[in-house]
C-alpha cells in the first residue's frame, strides 16, 4: 500500500464582482492559452444576457445549470482474475461508480463550456451568448450537457451487474 496521503483539493477563489467560487471555476474552464482577462468578459457577459433575458439572479441560474448537468454516476474500472485452473489473466471490467459532489460539478461545467463553444463554432455567433443558451437550457433539463449526463447514466446502468466488484455498491441490484 502506497504510504502517500490522499489528494489535497485546493478551494478556488472567488471572483471580484460576485463573489462566487462557481464563477471563477466558469472562467478557469473557459480559459484558453493564459487569457483569464477575456475569459472574465465572456463569463460577465454571458451571465449579464442571462440576466436580462430570464429576470433572475444569474447566479441561481449558474448553480441550478451546474446541479442539473453534473453526472450522479459514472464508470470505472475494476481488475479481476480469471478463476480457470492454469490461467493467470487479469480483465478490467467498466464497473458504475458514484461521482462525487465536486468532480460532478466541475464535469458539468465542462461539457457546458464544450458544448457552448462547438455551437458558437457551427452558427458562427459569439460565445458569450451561446454560453448564456447553454447556461439557461441546463438549468431548465434541457440541451446537450443534460443528454451528456444522461448517456452518462445509461452507460452506468448498462454494466450495473458488475457493480458486484466495485468498491460502492449503491448502484447494484438490491438484494433478497
């Protein structure tokens, strides 16, 4: 057993104008090449469109968005090795997993953040504004970083039989 301590999480920062941690991890997934300036005017914007067309506080907006996106279950992977006489292979198997609270949150942001960039690329727009669509379609369930999650979840429920050999067992079938 490595003797190393566990991986040590470092809580962001939160921004100058709305005092948010969810906000700066917006901006850190929107940031390209070391630009954080740009990517704060595309977050601000997108959040102030969000604001004019919705009537409500865009941080709700934000934080109901990245709740809804963030996946509940994921896969993972499992070594495990053949019981045969003679045969000393190991097979991984996809096994389902619980996604913690943090890495869900940070997952969603980015698939709303790909997302919003692949449909700013394809009509041609800004993307601010396609930030903003995203933004407001996840926090109604709807758009493509919501069929993400659930393509996420199938996938999970698909190889629930082997959840038997994952370390949780929330996802497996209950037993008699």
């Amino acid at each position: 057993m490595p003797r190393r301590n566990g991986a040590q999480y470092v809580l962001a920062q939160p921004d100058p104008i709305y005092k948010s941690r969810l906000v700066s991890l917006l901006i850190v997934r929107i940031l390209k090449s070391g630009k954080k300036s740009l990517a704060r005017r595309i977050v601000y914007k997108s959040l102030e469109i969000i604001a004019e067309k919705t009537e409500e506080h865009p941080i709700r907006v934000l934080e109901r968005a990245a709740r809804n996106a963030a996946p509940r279950f994921g896969l993972g992977r499992s070594r495990r090795r053949r019981k045969r006489r003679g045969m000393r292979r190991r097979r991984r198997h996809k096994v389902p997993v619980r996604i913690r609270a943090y890495k869900g949150i940070t997952t969603s942001l980015k698939w709303i953040v790909y997302y919003s960039r692949e449909h700013a690329k394809k009509a041609g727009k800004n993307i601010a504004s396609q930030l903003a669509i995203e933004l407001m379609n996840a926090s109604e369930r709807k758009g493509k970083a919501m069929k993400k999650r659930q393509e996420s979840h199938r996938s999970a429920k698909a190889v629930r039989h082997f959840a038997r050999w994952c370390y949780y067992r929330g996802f497996s079938r209950r037993r008699k």
